[in-house]
C-alpha cells in the first residue's frame, strides 16, 4: 500500500514478531503519508498538479488535506492504536489552519472533514465524515469519525482489541 509505514511507540506491551520471531516492545502505530488521491498522481504530472509537504497537501488547487491523527483505543491496555491519516478541509479552513500553523489552535472549534485514506483490515474508509479537532502549538489535530456502524467508527467508540491491533499492523513491520 502506498505511503504506509509503521512506527513504534514505547509502552509496556509485548509482541512477538511474525517476519522475525522477536519479540518486540510497544504497541505499533500507522501512518500514511499522502491522502489516497494524492497516490494516484503520477510522477510526471505532479509538479503542476500536487503540492505534498508532511503536513499538507492541496490537489488541482481545489482539494486541501492536513495530516492528522486517529485514536483508537486499545482494549484492556490503556492505551492507543495511532493512525496518522489526512483528512479533507474546505479552502476556507485549511487556509485559516496554515496561516495559524505555528500557533496554539486549541481553542478552535471542531471543523467538518473525510477521512482521505483506506485503512487496512477494515471496508472502505475513504471519505468517512469526521471532525478535526485541533490542538496545542506543534501537536497534530485530532479526528474523530462519525458516530456510524462502520467498524473503524465503531473501533474508536468501542475499542479494538491488542490481537487486532497486531494483525493491522503485522505486514508493515520491519
């Protein structure tokens, strides 16, 4: 899949790896590092048409993506899967978030968007609706998805359990 790759995070969890037979510390966490329609721009054409930096990225001039992060809760453990996806905002609030991108955003109201990746392990979450919570200076924004019965929705309601956390994440490691 194109863009994704895996990190880890330090926690007090265990896991042993399928590719090589290891056991490993922390619990894994996904990030894409383009919106999906970005992946599709071919090489050539992507100087007229893409501007891609790890925080935003705009399309044709008329589609505008900021990279953020979705929690999903991890069963029994306390603690997160992290996915960082994009998500779409209309021209007026990405232009209103990147001349405020340096500053304290955390008291800025929720601001409507689509989840702009499909996520692995689960049915098409392309353009899923959500909200973008921004935060503190120098902290990604928060989505959270619609309260619907998609399983990823119903995943960061819910929680997902740490086998499931280690199988979405199983074929990125190393």
């Amino acid at each position: 899949m194109l863009g994704l790759r895996g990190e880890a995070i330090v926690v007090a969890y265990r896991f042993k790896c399928s590719k090589c037979d290891e056991w490993h510390e922390g619990l894994p966490d996904m990030g894409f590092d383009r919106p999906s329609i970005a992946g599709e721009i071919l090489d050539e054409d992507a100087a007229g048409r893409l501007f891609l930096n790890s925080d935003f990225c705009v399309v044709d001039d008329t589609h505008f993506f900021i990279r953020c992060i979705l929690n999903v809760p991890i069963k029994t453990t306390g603690e997160y899967f992290g996915w960082g996806v994009w998500s779409t905002l209309s021209e007026e609030n990405f232009m209103r978030y990147q001349e405020h991108y340096t500053e304290d955003m955390s008291g800025w109201a929720p601001m409507f968007g689509y989840l702009s990746n499909r996520l692995p392990e689960y049915p098409d979450t392309l353009n899923l609706k959500l909200s973008v919570q921004t935060r503190a200076k120098g902290d990604r924004p928060m989505v959270t998805l619609e309260p619907t019965d998609h399983p990823l929705a119903v995943d960061q309601r819910e929680g997902m359990s740490l086998e499931k956390a280690l199988k979405i994440a199983d074929p990125f490691l190393h």
